[in-house]
C-alpha cells in the first residue's frame, strides 16, 4: 500500500522552481530516476560535492525527498527555517545522533524516501570523498533499498 504523503506548500513550490531554473539554465539531464521506487521507503545516497546536492536530487525525484542535514544548517537565520519546512531534519555530526537515526527509521517504516550523503560532508575540492557506515547501516537496519546517485 502506497503511503500518502503530505508535503508543504513550500516544499513543492521549491521542487517546481528549481527544476524549471536547472532546466533552463544548467540544462540538467537526469538518468536512473526509475530506480527509485514508486512506493516503499528507500535511501538514496549520493555523493555531496557541491552546494546544490540535495536541492537536485530533491528536484529529481518523482516523491518527495526527506534529508538529513547537518545541525548547524538549522542556526542559520532564515536558512534554517526553510530547510525545516523542506522535509530536512538535523543530525549532528561526530557523534552518534540516535533521535537522528530514529526520525530516518520512522520517515523509512512510514514509506517515505530519505536522502543521506554517505561521505557525511561535503567535499570541498569536488572530488568523491571516503564514505561512512551511517546510510548502509540504516539501509539495512529499515530493510529498505539503498540507492547510490552522483
């Protein structure tokens, strides 16, 4: 059974707009958007290289997109806001967040999608970096799919 999903107004304004301005002005061309299923909870993971990461797997995805993002995102003034009404939820990093990890359990056992960037930060050359257990291991843990982007 297909879950639901209710989003904002906000997120779904925002998909719209930046895949109409990746479009125009990047002329993005997006493959293996069918693996991503249709319903079911599921990860996906790409690699983060650049600012823009989240907002166009986000705008990809046929559902929406839920994100972990690192805490300090939420400090920032008029940032943080948004990012709350655009299905993010804080982690903190360097330690083991475990309310992080049973809001990415829930938003999986509830069907949805959830983004996490297995390298845990961005890289600041472009260049793919190491990556780290947490996707995999909440992958496996949900027994959901796991699904690599770049």
């Amino acid at each position: 059974m297909q879950v639901k999903e209710k989003s904002s107004i906000l997120f779904l304004t925002g998909r719209q707009i930046f895949r109409v301005m990746f479009s125009l002005f990047y002329r993005w061309h997006v493959d293996g958007v069918r693996n991503i299923p249709q319903s079911g909870g599921a990860v996906i993971a790409p690699n983060h290289i650049g600012f823009f990461d989240s907002t166009l797997i986000g705008s990809a995805a046929k559902r929406p997109v839920h994100f972990m993002a690192k805490k300090e995102l939420f400090d920032i003034p008029v940032f943080g806001w948004i990012i709350k009404r655009t299905n993010a939820f804080p982690v903190k990093r360097g330690i083991q967040d475990i309310t992080a990890v049973r809001n990415a359990f829930s938003l999986l056992k509830n069907g949805r999608l959830l983004l996490i960037f297995p390298e845990g930060t961005r890289s600041g050359n472009g260049r793919i970096g190491k990556a780290r257990a947490g996707a995999g291991m909440i992958a496996c843990n949900a027994q959901v799919p796991l699904i690599p982007a770049k």
